[in-house]
C-alpha cells in the first residue's frame, strides 16, 4: 500500500471511531444506575447522570439515602480497540453541600448496548476498590401524572376571627396553581379545608414548592401583604402528606396523592 492511500485509510479510521465516540455521547445522556452489595452484604445503588461533558455521581443506601456525591468533567476516548470513560476534575463528599477537590481520576473500558452501559471500573491502577465489571441500566423517565392536592388540615390558627386562605404552588416547570375560593370563610381551629386542587404532568421524586397565606379580609388573602404568610416545599410521591409548624400558634399539614 503506497504512502498516500496509507494516509486516507488512516484519515478514514479515525473520523470513524470520532463519530463513533461522538454517538456514544449523546446515546448516554441521562441518568444510569446499577445495584450492588458490599462485603458486609449492605445493598446500595450506584447512579452516573451524564450531561455533555459533566457527570454528577451518587451512592444511595437501601432507604435511598446519599451518603456520597462526585461531580466532575467527563470524556469519551479511544485506547486501541477499546472505548473508555473518563473521569476527571472531581469533587467528592457526603452530600452535595460539602464537596472537596479530589485528585483522583477514573478510566473505564466500556461498551453501550441500548439501555445498558457496561463499565470496566477500577482497572485503570491499583485502587482501594476492587475491580468490578458494573452494567448500569438506564433509568427510564417516570410517566407524568397529575398530582391532587387533597386537603390542608389546619391544627392550629393565628387568626383570633373569622379568616380566608390562599394556596399557591410552583412546579419545577416554573407553573404556578392556586386555591382560592372568593368570600369562603373560616372562623374557628382543627378546621379541614377540602382543597382539590390539580396539578397536571406531575411525577414522583419532583419537588413542589408552595405558599400558604390567611388574612381576616379575603382581598388581602392573595394580596403581597396578607396578615401571615408561610412557604415550603415537599416532594411528590403516590400519597403522602406533610406538615409544617410556620409560626408557635400555626399548625397544618397539606395532603396529596396521584392520579
């Protein structure tokens, strides 16, 4: 083969397995995990999301508590006939509030096949961690729901007289819903205010942030300077409830479920 069709050929491979690499990119956006079990026989659950060129990593017990967090950049390359993983520029702690500089770098020899990504870890030198082939599973979008917020039980008031209620909530979309029922007034505690208010293309594990307001006159429920104002959030799961305690005389709790 004479210089210059070497030179093609070679030219050729190489924007080959650039594409290549290329496709596994955006075929592995999203978020992976994979469950193991330690020596002690504690099972946990690994999860990679990938984001372009970042990764965020987490461990999460059997009560899906995180008890560590990594973040850093990410890169696929080619080593010979291999396809690997990098992972660089880490930082690393027990939440995502306390996170340090790490020195450390991983490379994993992989392969994607659909919704699995199979990582060849902890090859790459001599580490604390035991060499491990890990077959991470696509985690699949949950299904939107609509999210019903039932009722807000009102425990304890700090209203002395008759008073009206203002129920405002953002979703993570940034859409807001309100409860508000003109001239429906409330005069006493240990009240039940039937709210059922919905709230659509909802799914478990999102967050919901919300604010409650009362006021002696209704115009004001709503307004920016009700009597008192309380905020919070919750996340969203099949059926639940919450409750809050805003003030020493204000207790309530807000309760959902999804339909």
């Amino acid at each position: 083969m004479n210089t210059s069709r070497l030179h093609v050929t070679c030219t050729a491979a190489f924007l080959f397995t650039a594409a290549l690499v290329a496709d596994d990119a955006e075929l592995l956006a999203g978020k992976w995990s994979v469950k193991k079990v330690n020596d002690e026989g504690q099972k946990y659950t690994q999860f990679v999301e990938i984001k372009q060129d970042k990764f965020d990593f987490q461990i999460a017990d059997e009560n899906d508590r995180i008890g560590f967090v990594a973040k850093g950049d990410f890169k696929l390359e080619k080593l010979g006939p291999f396809k690997a993983a990098r992972f660089f520029h880490i930082k690393a702690g027990q939440s995502a509030s306390d996170l340090e500089d790490s020195d450390e770098e991983y490379v994993s020899i992989y392969r994607l096949d659909g919704d699995t990504w199979t990582l060849a870890s902890y090859f790459d030198k001599e580490r604390e961690q035991k060499p491990a082939l890990e077959v991470y599973q696509r985690v699949k979008s949950p299904t939107a729901q609509t999210l019903v917020i039932d009722e807000i039980e009102m425990a304890d008031v700090p209203q002395g007289a008759t008073w009206f209620v203002c129920f405002d909530m953002k979703t993570p979309d940034g859409a807001s819903h309100r409860y508000h029922v003109e001239g429906k007034e409330y005069d006493k505690k240990q009240v039940t205010i039937p709210v059922a208010l919905e709230v659509p293309k909802m799914s478990a594990g999102k967050k919901c942030a919300f604010t409650l307001q009362l006021d002696d006159i209704d115009d004001d429920a709503c307004g920016d300077e009700p009597d008192n104002r309380s905020t919070g959030e919750f996340t969203v799961n099949e059926r639940g409830s919450q409750s809050y305690k805003p003030e020493d005389n204000w207790r309530y709790t807000i309760r959902w479920h999804m339909k």
